[in-house]
C-alpha cells in the first residue's frame, strides 16, 4: 500500500520542485500538473482496485504502531474523493489557457492535501493537511490580477477561516485533554465514555466551525459569495466544486467515529437546514449571476451536511451522490458563464445570441433542481428516502428541504425564463471561451453518462455507504497491532514493527 | 476540583489561555480595524497554544529532555508540545499571508477598515471589462 | 518563587493582550505583541515546555514583531505621533498614481 | 452596536462560560490513554533522541512536520504571489526609524551575522538533545539573513538563493522520507542505529531531517520577511 503515501507526497514534491525547474525550464508549467494528477489518478484506480478486492487497508508512517504514530486509513470512500478530487483538478487543468507558476504550486498542494484529509486517521494531522488546504486557498482566492476587489474578499477568508481554524485547534486541545490521544480509532473507543458529554458536545462545535468555514455550513459561510463573485471562475470552480465536499467528508468521518450520540447529529441537522434556507432565499434575492450559483453551491453543501447527518448509511449514501453531483454540475455552471454578462438584467435574450450554451445552462440547472431523469434527481430522491425511513425531526426537516426546492426552481427557472426572453436582445454576447469548453463538455458528458447508468452507480454507492458507516472495521484496522489486547487501555504493547 | 499540590500552576494557565483566547475573538468582533483584528487573531492562536500546553502538564513533572539529572523521573506530555510547534509555525505562515494582503488592500483602496472593504466587495459586479482583460492580457503571454 | 513567576507572567502577559487591543499608538502594540510572546514564553518554560519557550520567543516575539512593524510601515502607520486615522489614511487616486 | 458585534458578543460570552466550566471537568493529566507515557518510555530506545519532542515532531509525528513545512511553504509561495505583481505601485516607504540607519546600525548587523549563522546551526544541530531544533534555529538563521535588510532597506535579498534552499531542503526532507519508505517500507521512518541517546551523532537520520527544516524554515521566514520589506 506504498501508493497511498505516494498520493499525498507525490503533489508535494511536484510542488517543491516547481519553482526550480521553472527557473531553468519555464514551460514545465505546461506539463508538470498535469503528469501529477494523471499518476495520481492511476495510483488512486490501484487502490480502488485493491481495496474492492482485498477490502480496506490502513498503513502507518515512521514504522510506529497506530495510537503512537499517524496512521492512514484507506476505504472506498476515501479513495472514492481522492479519485474525485484528482479527476476535478485535471479537468480544470483543461481550462487552463495561460498558466502561472504559483497558481499551478498552489493547486498541487490543495490537491496533496487533500488526498491527505481523505485518508488520515489522525486528528491533529488531519488539522494540518486542513490548514495546507485552507492557506492554498486564501492564496488562490487572491489570484487575479487585476482584482483589488480578490485580495478584499480573500483576506476576509483568511480572518474567518484563521478564526475558525483556531478555535478547531481548541476543539481538538479540549479532546487531547479528556482522552489524551489523537488517534480516530482509539478515540472510537474511548469516546463513549469520555466524549458523549457536554464538554464533548462541545468540543465536537468546536470542530464543526473549524471545518466548516471550507464545508460552507451554515453562519460561517458569509465568505463565499465574495470569493465566487471576485475570483477568477476555475478557482471558484475548484473551491465550491472539489474542495468543499472534502471538509464535509471529514466531518461525517467525525461524526461517525467519535460522535455516535444523537445529539451531535442534530447539531448537525440544525446547521444544515438553517443553511439551507439562509442560502436559497438569498440566492432568490441576488441579482448576480456569480452570487446566485455561489449561494446555490452553499444550499447544496447544507443538503449533503443534512444527508449526513441521517444515521445509518442510507443518509450517507444520499450524501455522497449529491456531493458527487455537485461537485459534476457546479464546476461546469461556473466556466460556462465565465464570459457571460454578471448582472442578471443583462443576460435577457442571450439565448437567442448563443443556443449552444444556453441550452447547457438549462441541462446542468435542470439537473441542479432534480428533475426526474437527471442524476440530480435521484441524489435528492436518496435524500428524502433516508429522511423518511429515519423518522423524528427527520421528516419534520424534510418540509424544509422540499420548501427549499421550491425555491431553488423558482430562481434557476427565472434565469432560465430572463434566457429566453423575446423583447429584448442583449448588447453583446460572447460565446463561452473555447478553453472553458472542453471542461465544460467533459463535464457533460459525464452527466449524461451517469443518466444512462444510475442503477449501477446507486449500487456500487450503497456498498461504498455500508462500508463507511462500519466503524468497527475501521478501529479493527488502525488498531491490528495492539487488538488482540484490548481490555488494557493503559498497558497496551507498543512496538516498533519491522518488516 | 484540584486538590493537588501545584494545581494553581494549572488555574493560571488554563485561566490565561481562556483570557486570551476571549481577549482575541472580543478583538475580532468589536473591532473593524484590519491590524487590530489581526492582532486578535494571534491573541487567539497564542491562547490555543497554551491551552495545548496546560493540557500536557503534569503537577511536578519535568520537561521531556533526558539527561542524567532526569532520568527515572516524572516528565510531562511531549505530544502537546510537538503539536504546539507546529501550531506556532502555521500562525507565522498565515499572518504573514494576511499581511501581505493587508498591504496590498491598502495600496488599492487607502483604507484599512473592513466595513469599507465589505461595501467594496458587495458592488462587485459593475464592470463586465473584468474578466476580459485578463483573458486578454493572459492570452498574450 | 515558581508561583510567583507563573503569576506575574500571566499577569502581564494579559496586560500585554489588552494593551494590544487598545493602544493607538502603533510602535506600543507591536510592543506589547513581543511583551506578550515573551511572557508567554516565561510561562512555557514553567510549565516544562523549553522547546516551545524557544519558539515563541523566537518567533513570537522575533519574526512575527518584525513582519508587523514592516507592514505597518507600507500602510503608513509606523509613527511615533499618533495622528487622528482620518489623517492617516490615504486616497485611493493618490494610491493608484 | 450592530447585530454582528451583538452575536459576537453572545458567542463571547457563551464560549467564556463553557471553557470555565469545561475546566471543572478536565481530568487534569491524569489521562486515560498511555500514548504520552508510552512514547516518553519508548523514545530514547527506539529512536535514540535525548529530547523526546524531537523524537514526536520528526518520527512519530514527521508527516505533520512535513504538512508544516507545506504550510509555510504555501505561505511565501502566496506572499511572493500577492506582493511580486505590483503594476508600477511604487510607492516611497519612509525607512524603519525616523533617524536615518547609521553606522551604528550597519556595523552591529554586520557583526550579528556570524554570530547569529552559529547560534541558529547550534541551535538546529543540537535538536535532537537539547531544547530547539528546526524551527528555531531556523527562526534565528532567518534573523540573521533580514537584519541587514531591516538596517539598509536597499540592500539586495537574493530570492534565488533562498528559493534554492528552500527547494533543496524541501527535497531532502520528502527524499529521506522516500527512501525510508522504500527502504523499510514506512514514510518517514527513522533511519540508521538510534545510537546512544545524549551524543551528538545519534538518533539516526533525524539530525539531517531537522537540519533540511532548519533551512527550509530559515529560507522562507527570510524570504516572507523580504517580500514585505521590499516595495
């Protein structure tokens, strides 16, 4: 399981070694990115070969036994991101026409570290890979040239997002404190009779504004809107689209291991619906094109925050199929209208200017709404199921969720209606520019692909739920070295494997 | 709640961190002032680092360094202090980050208050020239 | 003795803190900012944390002092007077010559 | 007093109650688990360190020295990004102080650096067995590089210099890393005979990884402090 470690040092080391070969060998920007991410993705199908074969694998660093070293844990889910996450970057490298030196650094290193926060089972390496991201981020929101209005928001990211990752940082202190360890699998173990608490409650709030300035959950995500609207689109491609469902991954992680009472999940709920709404009405009130795709973006993270927070792996299984949809439909809805006019008043007509794009625009926010044979619908569909069988506050949330709906169709189809609108024709209109079109039609293709297929794809992701939600594998795993000793927490043998 | 002997070394610490780290998020809220929310924020991180530590104490323990003098004795945590390492180097990478966008604010805007930042921000959208420019300035390398 | 270090040091560690908040006198925050790394690394070093101590007082009190005063210096605020901000503060057409 | 600062208040005040109450509950180092005193026990043996942070920051816990490193490294990639492309903004900063930089000045950064160069290597080499390492005395070698820009604020800062290092050190820490991963098959595992824990040539591989921080750490705090010293 070498290929692991090579998945998150592999970007790092294309990174460090950047800057050096661009200095005597500038167009190793072209390249260098794009041989990452293709190695990545070959290593990422070995595992998935591996771990549907043999089933799931943890592998540990320094050669140090699991509670004391930092260990990996490798699941379909993992490595499911992971392949989502290296797939997104290396569409988006399609779009790139001109490339600069620090922004493609910056994109292999949210890329390293994020195929890290997918796989490690540690907290505090968990927080740094969190923080990699996070800083990568700030950097790539101020990248546009141009833009004093991009340094703006990106340094209002960075107070928000420092703020929050500092008190996540108290979060995890506060756990170090009642357990003393780090390790998600011993903390499974430990939790119930240490973290079912209120300061545990507690510390798990902590965590959720820590990881949920990226997750845009719900009063932390003031942030994303001025980001989407000042950055340039492949950036806001990559934040809304890949980057934020891995914060969420992390959290259901969380959740599932150390906070199995059902008070965490219906903090959870809570955040998710307030969300939600918070996020839909403003985006019917927005007149910018930008703004309303990036309150869309936050309303459907909020959907999957609520779908994860459903016991059981029914609500994960929703929750993964509408992350995966997102982060399909968001990237292309951003590229495609890079060149088209931001303010919503200005767009009417356009679709008589531009069918093409126009017709696309419909396709990716019909799917966006969930219209029955789109793959959108079916992500929605799982959503309400598992609500539904969960019962309790569950099916009272699912009101909220189908208000929601309602909204989101009526701002989409008002965009859609301001497109085809007769009386007035635009000013000008550009047709998407053609760098922005092969992601765009990748994108596309792959929706309709994953129409034609969705039996299957519901399968393979209800296996992919059971297997997340089977703590007991993951702890059985992490822990192989000192399990068969497990009624002494304090005597565990600790020894330093060879191999 | 503390009855051991040098419990009030844990009462200052614990007391300072949760000082500063209420001391920094009071400047985060209350003020709009750039650096002073900055400076919040490494009032902030400087009380989670201390909290960290206070965590790792141990009443009459002594630092985990061996030496002949403290062989066989009682030592604190080392986790919390790697941990707090490495939390003091990523508070330096972000401020210096924030820092830098702080100057640029100010070389485009003249100001350093975060409400006319914000005002800046929400009118966004008045020029489409944005994204054009650039492409067009990017297509020519 | 060890008790009195600890609580002088915290003590002025969170004069220091609020002495950052409300100085406006920007020379006397950054300061208090490296007064404050430095009691904090005092109270590292009796909590037996030496390695830390070193960092904060290194960092801390050294580099992260060093970077503010210099960004305090591009944004024009790195003066012994203090002056109302609204002299301070620059127009952005003088800022886009 | 606006609805932001009002909320900001209440989590204030409710996040200022919870951690005091949170500390009638702490169990007060007399943790559950027996990683801290496991790792205190096993260190000096199993990886030949004197100070036992060293042993957690590099072995145990190398891959979040890695990610820390990142960090940083991230921070000055994007400094360098935000500060280099300044379009013709250029501004006259006044000097530090308001009296000119003297003699004085010059001649004691001058007569720092040396100094500064053996206290930061001492410092780093000596990680493994006194308090310090890579961090610091990366700090301090940083110092020793920007007094003089801090002293003259015309003098040359060469980034291709400290880009290589940084590029180097970068490599040779992920290199020591590969190579005991394909070696004995885990990342960042530590290499050769632990020795005996007190010497100076013990701990295996772990002086040279700090070392590789040291530099890294050194070449980029210098390297964030010229960007924002430089107009």
């Amino acid at each position: 399981m070498i290929g692991a470690v090579l998945l998150v040092v592999l970007p790092f080391f294309g990174a460090f070694l950047l800057p050096l070969l661009h200095r005597h060998y500038p167009p190793v920007t072209y390249w260098a990115g794009p041989v990452v991410l293709i190695s990545n993705l070959v290593i990422a199908l070995g595992l998935w070969y591996g771990v549907s074969e043999v089933g799931p694998q943890s592998i540990i660093f320094g050669g140090f036994a699991a509670p004391l070293g930092i260990t990996f844990y490798i699941d379909p889910l993992a490595v499911l991101f992971v392949m989502m996450l290296n797939a997104g970057c290396l569409v988006l490298w399609l779009g790139a026409w001109h490339r600069r030196l620090h922004e493609e650094i910056l994109i292999l290193l949210i890329t390293g570290a994020g195929c890290g926060l997918m796989l490690s089972g540690d907290l505090f390496n968990l927080y740094v890979f969190f923080e990699i991201m996070a800083v990568a981020s700030y950097g790539l929101a101020a990248s546009r040239r141009h833009g004093p209005d991009s340094h703006a928001a990106s340094l209002r990211f960075l107070l928000l997002g420092a703020t929050a990752s500092s008190l996540g940082l108290l979060g995890i202190a506060l756990i170090y404190a009642l357990t003393g360890t780090l390790n998600l699998s011993h903390l499974a173990i430990l939790a119930p009779s240490t973290l079912h608490g209120p300061v545990g409650l507690a510390a798990f709030a902590l965590l959720l504004i820590g990881f949920g300035v990226k997750a845009e959950l719900f009063p932390l995500n003031t942030w994303v809107q001025e980001v989407y609207a000042t950055s340039p689109p492949r950036i806001s491609a990559l934040l809304a689209g890949i980057v934020s469902k891995l914060a969420l991954v992390v959290v259901l992680r969380l959740l599932l291991l150390l906070y199995s009472d059902t008070s965490a999940h219906l903090l959870l709920l809570t955040v998710g619906l307030l969300g939600l709404v918070s996020a839909e009405l403003a985006a019917w009130r927005a007149t910018d094109l930008r703004r309303v795709l990036a309150y869309s973006s936050v309303g459907q993270l909020s959907l999957m925050a609520i779908a994860f927070s459903i016991p059981g792996p029914a609500g994960v299984m929703a929750g993964i199929a509408l992350g995966l949809h997102h982060a399909l439909v968001k990237p292309a809805l951003f590229l495609l209208t890079e060149s088209w006019q931001a303010r919503l008043h200005e767009l009417r007509g356009l679709a008589w200017l531009c069918r093409c794009s126009a017709f696309a625009f419909v396709l990716l926010a019909l799917s966006l709404i969930g219209v029955p044979p789109l793959p959108g619908f079916w992500a929605k569909f799982w959503l309400l199921q598992a609500g539904f069988a969960a019962g309790g506050w569950y099916q009272t949330a699912l009101w909220i969720v189908l208000l929601s709906v309602i909204i989101e169709t009526a701002y989409l189809l008002r965009i859609t209606r301001l497109l085809f609108a007769r009386q007035a024709s635009p000013r000008f209109c550009e047709p998407p520019q053609r760098r922005n079109l092969a992601p765009v039609l990748l994108l596309g293709g792959v929706l309709m692909l994953v129409t034609l297929s969705v039996a299957p794809i519901g399968d393979g992701l209800r296996r992919i739920a059971q297997q997340t939600v089977d703590t007991g594998t993951y702890i059985n795993y992490t822990l192989s070295a000192w399990q068969d000793d497990k009624s002494h927490w304090n005597s565990f043998p600790t020894r330093r494997l060879t191999p | 709640m503390l009855v051991e002997e040098a419990a009030w070394l844990y009462v200052f610490a614990y007391l300072g961190a949760i000082g500063l780290i209420l001391l920094g998020l009071y400047g985060l809220v209350m003020s709009r002032h750039l650096i002073r929310m900055l400076l919040g924020l490494s009032l902030l991180e400087a009380g989670v680092n201390l909290f960290l530590i206070a965590a790792g104490y141990r009443p009459g323990g002594v630092a985990p360094i061996l030496t002949e003098a403290t062989r066989g004795l009682l030592m604190v945590d080392p986790i919390p202090q790697a941990l707090v390492l490495t939390a003091i180097v990523i508070g330096v990478g972000v401020q210096a980050l924030a820092l830098a966008l702080v100057i640029k604010v100010y070389q485009a805007y003249g100001t350093l208050d975060m409400d006319a930042l914000t005002a800046h921000i929400a009118a966004v959208p008045v020029a489409r020239s944005a994204p054009t420019s650039v492409s067009a300035e990017e297509a020519s390398p | 003795m060890l008790f009195w270090i600890a609580l002088s040091s915290v003590m002025l560690m969170l004069t220091a803190g609020v002495a950052m908040l409300l100085l406006d006198n920007y020379l006397a925050v950054v300061v208090a900012s490296s007064v404050l790394s430095l009691a904090l690394s005092v109270l590292f070093v009796v909590l037996q944390a030496p390695d830390v101590a070193l960092a904060e007082a290194a960092v801390g009190a050294g580099l992260s002092g060093v970077i503010l005063a210099l960004t305090l210096r591009r944004v024009g605020l790195w003066r012994i007077n203090v002056q109302p901000p609204a002299a301070v503060t620059k127009t952005s057409t003088e800022a886009k010559s | 007093m606006n609805l932001r600062e009002f909320a900001g208040l209440i989590f204030l005040l409710g996040l200022g109650v919870l951690l005091i109450a949170v500390l009638t509950t702490l169990p007060y180092s007399n943790s559950l688990t027996g990683v801290g005193n496991n790792i205190l026990a096993q260190a000096p043996a199993e990886v030949g360190t004197a100070n036992i942070v060293t042993a957690v920051v590099l072995a145990y816990r190398g891959l979040d020295t890695l990610g820390e490193l990142l960090i940083l490294f991230v921070a000055s990639t994007a400094v360098g990004m935000i500060l280099s492309k300044a379009p013709g903004t250029a501004s006259v900063t006044p000097p530090l102080s308001n009296t000119s930089t003297g003699f004085v000045f010059s001649a004691a950064a001058s007569l720092l650096f040396p100094f500064l160069i053996l206290l930061g290597s001492y410092v780093i080499l000596h990680g493994h067995l006194t308090p310090g390492g890579g961090f610091q005395g990366g700090a301090i070698l940083a110092a020793a590089f920007f007094i003089p820009i801090l002293v003259s604020p015309a003098s040359p800062f060469k980034h291709a210099v400290s880009s290589l290092l940084e590029t180097v050190a970068g490599l040779v820490f992920i290199g020591i890393g590969l190579v005991a991963l394909f070696g004995s098959g885990y990342f960042l595992a530590p290499l050769g005979h632990p020795g005996t824990p007190g010497a100076l040539l013990s701990a295996g591989s772990l002086p040279f990884l700090y070392l590789a921080v040291g530099i890294k750490v050194g070449a980029e705090l210098a390297g964030i402090v010229a960007h924002l010293a430089q107009p």
